[in-house]
C-alpha cells in the first residue's frame, strides 16, 4: 500500500508535466491542425539553453528564465521563417519540415554540447517529506505542481478573460472571417508557436533533470508521452489533454514501479494502440461530423 | 518502342534486365568498399520504395520504417544464425532469412496498417513515431533473444565457392542487394500503374469518392502498408547480411527520418525518385566524413561533428526541399525534361498528393 501511494504521487507529477507539454502540442494543432513533431526538439533546445546559463551564472532561476525566454524567441522564429512559408494546403509538406527541423535542432546540440548525457541543477530536493511513516511530496514535486499550475491558469485566464486570448481563438477557429473583422492571423499564429515552445520547453526542464540529464535526444521520449496525452483528450481539448496526462503518467509509474524492467516505451506503443484503435478522436470525442 | 510505349510490363521488365546487367557489370569496376556502399544503397532502396508508394500514392506517413527494417534485419540475424548451426550452406542461408525477414515485417507492417487505416495522417505519423522509439525498449526487454544494446551478430558465410575462391564478398553481397533492389522496383512500378495503383491514388485523393466508386479503402490502405513493409523488411535483412550485424542504434529516430529523406528529396511518389533518395542517403554521409579527415580538428571537436553534420545537412536538404521544390529531384527532372509523362499512372506518379494545387496544370490531365 506504501508503494501504491508513492508511485501515485510520482505518477501524478509526472503526469501533468507531460499534461503540459501535449497543452503545446495542443496550442499548435487548434490553430494549424498541425502535430508539431518538432516540439520536443525545440525542448530540447530551450532545455540546453538553461542549462548553459546555470552554469554560467550558478542559478537555476536564471536558467528557468532563459528557457521560457528563449522558447517564446525560437517559437516564434520557427514559425516566421519556416512554417509561415510552407504551403498550407500541403499537410504533409508541414510535418515533414517538422522532421527535418528535429534533425537539424538535435545535431546543432550535438555538435556543439556532444552526445552524452550532462548532469543537471534541481532547485530543490527530491527527498520526500512523510506523513507517519508514509513518504509522500517532496519540496521539487509540489515545484512542479505549483509551476504547472501556474501555466494552466495562465493560460486559461489568457484565452478565457483577454483580448488577445479571443483574437488568437478566433483566427485559429475561423481565419477567414477573422482576417475580415482585422485580426492579424499570422501574427497570431507566431503567438501560438512561441507560448507552445515556451511552455513546452517549460516542461521538459521540469522533467528531464530528474531523469538521466540533458542529451540532444531527451525530449523524444517525452515528446511521445505527451502525444499520447493529446491523443487521449482528442488532440483539440486543453482539459482533455490534462487528464490524458495525468493518466499516461499514472500508468507508467505503476507499470516502471511494478515491474523488474523498464517498459515504459512498450506500455506508451500499447495504450496508444489500443486508444487509436478503439477511440481514434480522443477518449472525450462525441461523434464528429465528417467533412466531405 | 511502340510496343514498349504500350506494355507496360515488358517496358518495366525490359528495364529491370538492363539495369541489373549494369549494375553486375559496374561492380566489377568497384573496389570492394564501393560495392559495400553499393548494396547499401540497394538495402536502403527496397524501403525507400516501399516508403515512397506508401507516402506518394496513399498518402500514408510512415516514421516507423526504420522500424520496419530493424524487423527485418532482427529476423533475418535470428534466421540466418539458428540455419547455420543446424549446419545449412549456400543459397539456402541466404534466401530463407530473406524470405522470413520479408514475412515478419509484413506481418507487423499489416498490424500497424491495420490502425493506420482508420486514422488520419498525424495520428498515423505518431503512432509509427512510438514505435520507433520503443525500439531499444523492445531489444532490452527481449534480451535473451535480441540481444540487449549489443544486438546480435549475423552468421554469414563467404561468397559461393563456383564464383572462384577469391571472389570478393562485398560484390557478391551486392549482387544481391541489387537483385533484391531492382526485383523491389519492378514489382512496385507494376503495382503503381495496376488497378490497385489506381485504387491507392484514389484512396489518397479523396476516400468519401474512392468509397463510392467502390473501392475498400480500408484494404487498400492497409494492402499498402504491408507491400510497403515487406519491402522495408527486404532492405533490413540485405542491411544485416551485409554488415553482419544488427543492434538498436543503428536503427534509431534519426535514421527513420533519413529514409523520410531519401523519399521527399527524390520526390514523393517517384520511385526514381527513391533511387536519387537512397544514393544520397549512403553520398552524403561518406562525404562529411571525407571532408572532415581534411581538416583539422580537435579530437572532441571531431567526436561531436562526427555523425552530427551528416544529420544537420540532412536536415537542412529536407527543409529545403519541401520548402523550395517539394516535388524534390524528380520533379525538377521533369520540368527541366519541359514534358509531362504520357500514360495515365505516370502522370499520376508526377502529382504528389501535397502539391495539386501548386500544379493546377498536372490535376487537371491526372483526372482524365
């Protein structure tokens, strides 16, 4: 029973940073039906920037900064200079210059970082504090609860409660009209782009360090995670993809916790089977209509 | 040549002939490492064909080929290696695991297939993205039989003794790998222009209309993810007789995203294309590493770009291409060639699914 409630509160954390990373991948694909297969190369990015400025300036915050800057800068570049040119009409042609952007991320981080696997800061212990003799939360889990939150709200407060939030649902539901009624689209997705790899990035510092550490392709893993998340809520529904999250981190912990191997990339294969097989639209679809 | 304009399977078989001759005929101007590139080359073919009919014509993406292929290339080291202790010789060691290798990857080709067929495509592109992933997952949990992270060595036996004693192997390899290669092509290009080529393109076009002309466009889809899976399992198992050996790095994400590659810069849907695709996917490496021996770098230095830049220039062709020409090479030869293929499958073949409205002039005459 102890090590249900450990492995529960380890899931649990676990599971909404992978909840935030496939919010990304949702952000993207809401306002380009894209699946953005780039993502977790540009956390890795993002991943390899902080922890550059940590051990420049010794300070794990300035390296948080630095990956939530330099996301919202690489977000929005990818999309000015590469994905703005690409045609829109070509759904493949976006994904596959996705691809060829996962090569060229993950070897420029070869290249100049090279391909081992770096040790990196945690901001707070991992040790967890007991309630009697039951280990529960250490200080970084309720860190990363807290951050999550905090992300969550942001962005809900932002496309629920602002200007900018309608403006950027509105072009991504209907440009068309939008463009008529003086929404800047464009601009809007370049929003889009730089919130997802900024928080996306977000995640994956929260994640990676208390794994093996920073290695140009430490985010793959994670990346299909969290697309597996997405996939569970439908890839289109925010709180469908929080609780994908927390359900795909749940059942990882129990499975890695319960077993002598670590499986977990035959166990992600399976659920996500098993998910496109029987609900291909999300756990939460109701019956979409089909557009002819 | 009217009548080869006419038949198309005499034009292909006609072909196939004279590029196998050739291909005999060039490896014995070869050294024996350029015949090692060679079947090479003709490994990563037969799944660049496949993947190139799979993505143009039904307009499937699949990032698990490399998948595919480690299936095949494990099937083919545990066939090959149980044949050889039970002591089996000649041919037969090389044909059996080929066979097998083709077999299995078919068989996982139509399990994926089979989900593939009821999703669009960036589910698709997920799902076979996991599988690739899970790779090293598979071969440590499976160790006693896959080998773990050291993978398996491939019993392979030397070149048939009839061919004379110092027959070099690297060319008696690829002699096959060509074989296998060319028999790919030609049995592919006779299925792009039958009426199940007809069905794909359709299928790809517009499922609600393939459906009401009759077409099962849950068969068809899945029929495509096999044929295109038994060929990556062929190249697989050419990949683990020539190297003798197969282990989970080699079939990592990066390499998945290279025969992506190979498909788009050739061009999506052209199976010249995948020959352009497969030559660059064996040239560009070979040449970073050449030009890195030039110059002169640190030992660290040279650790990190090695590997590395033949993965950033990949990376930047890819985006490139699809950028600039996303009809890739094939497509600039036809243009530069100023004509549009005659034949009706042909000019299909010259229309990625993608690009039909950049090329209003190709829809129009791929719908006649």
């Amino acid at each position: 029973m102890d090590r249900f409630i450990f492995l529960t509160v380890d899931g649990l954390t676990r599971g909404v940073i992978f909840a935030s990373f496939g919010l990304a991948l949702v952000l993207i694909f809401r306002g380009t039906r894209l699946v953005n297969f780039a993502q977790g190369a540009m956390a890795a990015g993002t991943l390899y920037l902080a922890y550059s400025v940590t051990q420049e300036t010794g300070s794990y915050w300035a390296g948080l900064a630095a990956a939530v800057v330099g996301g919202l800068i690489l977000g929005a570049l990818i999309e000015r200079v590469l994905m703005r040119h690409i045609d829109p009409s070509a759904h493949l042609n976006a994904v596959i210059a996705a691809l060829g952007l996962v090569l060229v991320i993950q070897a420029v981080l070869g290249i100049i970082y090279g391909n081992d696997f770096r040790a990196m800061k945690l901001p707070f212990s991992r040790n967890p504090y007991s309630i009697g003799d039951q280990p529960l939360l250490s200080p970084y889990d309720i860190f990363v609860f807290c951050v999550v939150l905090a992300i969550m709200i942001g962005l809900a407060v932002m496309f629920t409660h602002t200007d900018i939030g309608l403006k950027m649902r509105a072009a991504a539901f209907a440009p068309d009209i939008s463009r008529l009624l003086g929404v800047n689209v464009g601009r809007m997705l370049t929003l889009s782009w730089a919130l997802a790899a900024a928080v996306g990035g977000l995640a994956a510092l929260l994640i990676v360090p208390t794994e093996f550490g920073a290695n140009p392709h430490s985010t793959d893993l994670v990346f299909v995670y969290a697309f597996t998340a997405a996939v569970i809520g439908g890839l289109d529904s925010p709180i469908g993809t929080v609780i994908g999250g927390v359900i795909v981190g749940l059942v990882l912990s129990y499975v890695s916790g319960y077993s002598d191997k670590d499986v977990s990339a035959i166990v992600i294969l399976a659920i996500l089977i098993g998910v496109l097989l029987l609900r291909p639209n999300g756990l939460f679809a109701s019956a979409a209509a089909r557009k002819v | 040549m009217q009548f080869f304009r006419t038949h198309t399977l005499a034009r292909h078989a006609a072909l196939a002939v004279i590029a196998l001759v050739a291909l005999v005929l060039l490896t014995y101007a070869l050294p024996s490492f350029r015949n090692f590139q060679l079947a090479t080359v003709g490994a990563y073919l037969c799944a660049t064909a496949g993947l190139t009919v799979l993505i143009g014509q039904t307009g499937q993406l699949s990032l698990g080929h490399g998948a595919l292929m480690a299936t095949g290339a494990y099937s083919f080291a545990l066939m090959a290696n149980q044949l050889g202790e039970n002591g089996s010789t000649g041919f037969l060691l090389v044909i059996v695991p080929l066979l097998v290798a083709i077999v299995v990857a078919a068989i996982v080709g139509g399990l994926i297939g089979l989900a593939g067929a009821r999703l669009a495509g960036p589910y698709l592109a997920g799902l076979t993205l996991a599988l690739i992933i899970a790779i090293p997952t598979i071969t440590t949990t499976w160790d006693g039989t896959l080998g773990g992270d050291q993978g398996l060595s491939v019993y392979v036996e030397p070149a048939p003794a009839s061919l004379g004693a110092s027959f070099p192997l690297e060319q008696w390899q690829a002699w096959i790998a060509c074989a296998a290669a060319v028999l790919v092509m030609f049995l592919l290009a006779n299925l792009v222009h039958s009426r199940f080529g007809r069905a794909m393109r359709a299928v790809r076009d517009d499922e609600v209309a393939a459906r009401l002309c009759g077409i099962a466009v849950g068969r068809t889809k899945v029929v495509a993810f096999i044929v295109s899976a038994a060929t990556a399992g062929l190249g697989g198992g050419i990949l683990a007789m020539q190297t003798q050996s197969v282990s989970p790095g080699a079939y990592s994400l990066s390499f998945s995203l290279f025969l992506v590659m190979g498909v788009v810069v050739g061009g999506v849907g052209h199976l010249a294309g995948a020959v352009w695709g497969s030559l660059l996917l064996v040239a560009l490496p070979d040449l970073t590493s050449s030009l890195l021996d030039h110059v002169d770098f640190s030992a660290s230095a040279a650790s990190k770009l090695d590997g590395n830049l033949a993965l950033l220039i990949f990376g930047l062709v890819l985006i490139f291409v699809i950028v600039t020409a996303p009809r890739g090479l094939q497509g600039l030869v036809d243009v530069i060639r100023g004509k549009v293929r005659r034949t009706p499958g042909g000019q299909a073949l010259a229309t990625v699914p993608s690009t039909t409205t950049a090329h209003p002039q190709s829809t129009e005459s791929s719908d006649v």
